[in-house]
C-alpha cells in the first residue's frame, strides 16, 4: 500500500509539473466554455426562440438560463473524458521515455504499478474536472441561475461518474500505447470526435434513426444526457411555470436529449446511472486482466 501511495504521488507530481499537459487539461475547459459561449450560444438561443412561442415574453434570464445550462453540460460532458486522456498520457510517456523500464526492474508488482497510473489519473483528472464544474456554475450564476441544491449535487455525481468512465477508458486504450506519436493521434481523435459520439455538440434526436440507434448502445450517450438534464431542469421547469404547455416542455427536453429512448422505449434516470455505472466496472475489471494477461505472457 505504500508503495502504491508512493507512485500516485509519483504520477500526479509528473503530469502537474509537466505544464503542457497540465495546462492544455485545465485551460481547455475554460477556453471550450468561451467558444461556446460565443459561438454555440446564439446557436441555442436562436433553436429555444424559434420554438417557444414569442407571446410568452419570456425573460432574458429564462433564455440565458436555458442556454448556459446547455453549454456547460456539453462541455461537462465532453471534458470529464478528453481530460482524463490527457491526464492518462504519463502512462504513455513512461513507455516512450524508458521510465517504465526502471519502474519494472524494481521490486514494484505489476498490479500495483497498473493501479498507481489508474488512481493518480483518477484523481487528476476529478481535480480539473471539479474546478471546470465550479467555472461553469459561476458562468450560469451570472447569466441566468435556476437550479437547485439538488440539481448541483446530481451535477457533481454526473461529473464524478464520468470521470470514472473517463479514466477506464483510457486506461485502456493508452494500454496499447507506447510512442508520442501515437499519443498525438489519439488526443486529435478524441478531442475532435468524442463530442459528436456522445451528443454533447449535437444532441442525438437531430441524428438520423439508424445512427440513432446505434448511439443509444454507447454509455457516452446516457453520461451526456444525465449531465444535460439535470444542468436543464430547473430552467425547463421555470418554462412550465410561466405558462409553456407540459407536452411541449417534454418535445424540448425529448430534442435537448434530456430524455432518451432505447429503440422507442423511454430510458429512466436511474437506469442511466446503472449503464454508466456497469460500463464502468466493466472497463476497470477489462484493464485488470489486460495487465495480468500482460504480466503472465
């Protein structure tokens, strides 16, 4: 246990130090949130004014409120796993550098070394992801609040759980990794399409039904939704106080992906938390034979 503890202190004091994957993981977030803000932002508020009916007269705030809480559930939900293969790429670097040589030569277990690059990426990765949380809240503090304790709590669980997800996957991936070139690639591919996969750009319903489906079998897709809709329902419910009919308020969540369906049959919250959940387990349990078959060949 101490040397586990020894090697995450280990890891996190590399990827802090090292400034362009520290810094590219922390300021990313806060540089999506302003291109959002300024180029998706009038996307949104243009999609909400076109369908809400103009004799509402709905507020600023209302407006705003809807779509800070749709910008920062996107980048949310795209940042809790581009960060953590950021965070996961010192894995990578040892393999490229030699530093993993040293490391297995040494009386350090496998498993424990396998598992100080899980936790150390883990909590990175959760450290980033929890100060972008706080910048977006701010961001929506500012322009329009409407959600409640509860809303933030689920929020943060959201957050955290994707994070989880986040980590395993690219404990996975990175596994097969070993040189900066394949880094640089895999970083390009999932800074650019991982946002499109899990609908955090574009939400799943304005896809074609074919892809449609086969998204609803990634766990990405249910992430993005729990992160949206608890980021949306308290501006969704201001809608309906302020006279929006209910059936229409269900059209918008059903279009903002805050309700998804799994072939035709509606998917519940706690469902969701289930997939993302077991998806998690899944992957960790994949990355602990990966490294004991690894270890007996």
């Amino acid at each position: 246990m101490r040397t586990a503890l020894v090697l995450i202190k280990r890891n996190m004091k590399l990827f802090f130090k090292d400034k362009g994957m520290f810094f590219t993981s922390l300021i990313t977030p806060a540089i999506l949130l302003v291109l959002y803000a300024t180029f998706l932002g009038n996307i949104y508020r243009d999609t909400f004014e076109a369908n809400l009916p103009a004799t509402l007269g709905l507020s600023d705030s209302l407006m705003n409120g809807l779509v800070g809480g749709q910008l920062i559930s996107s980048l949310l939900a795209v940042s809790c796993v581009t960060v953590a293969f950021c965070s996961n790429f010192l894995m990578v670097q040892d393999k490229a550098n030699g530093s993993i040589k040293d490391l297995r030569i040494s009386p350090v277990k496998s498993s424990v070394l396998s598992m100080s690059y899980y936790v150390a990426t883990l909590l990175s990765t959760l450290i980033i992801c929890l100060i972008a949380t706080g910048i977006c809240l701010a961001y929506v503090a500012t322009v329009g609040w409407y959600m409640s304790v509860a809303d933030v709590l689920f929020l943060l669980l959201d957050v955290v759980l994707l994070v989880f997800f986040g980590t395993a996957l690219s404990s996975i991936i990175n596994f097969f990794l070993s040189t900066q070139g394949q880094i640089s690639a895999v970083g390009t591919i999932m800074s650019a399409g991982y946002g499109f996969i899990c609908g955090a750009y574009m939400p799943i319903s304005s896809f074609g039904e074919g892809l449609q489906k086969v998204l609803a079998f990634l766990p990405s897709t249910y992430g993005t939704s729990l992160v949206r809709a608890h980021a949306m329902r308290g501006a969704l419910a201001e809608l309906e106080q302020q006279g929006v009919p209910t059936e229409m308020v269900e059209i918008m969540k059903d279009s903002l992906d805050c309700n998804l369906y799994f072939f035709e049959e509606p998917v519940s919250v706690s469902a969701m938390y289930l997939i993302l959940g077991g998806t998690v387990a899944v992957l960790i349990v994949t990355y602990i034979l990966m490294n004991a078959i690894k270890k007996k060949g």
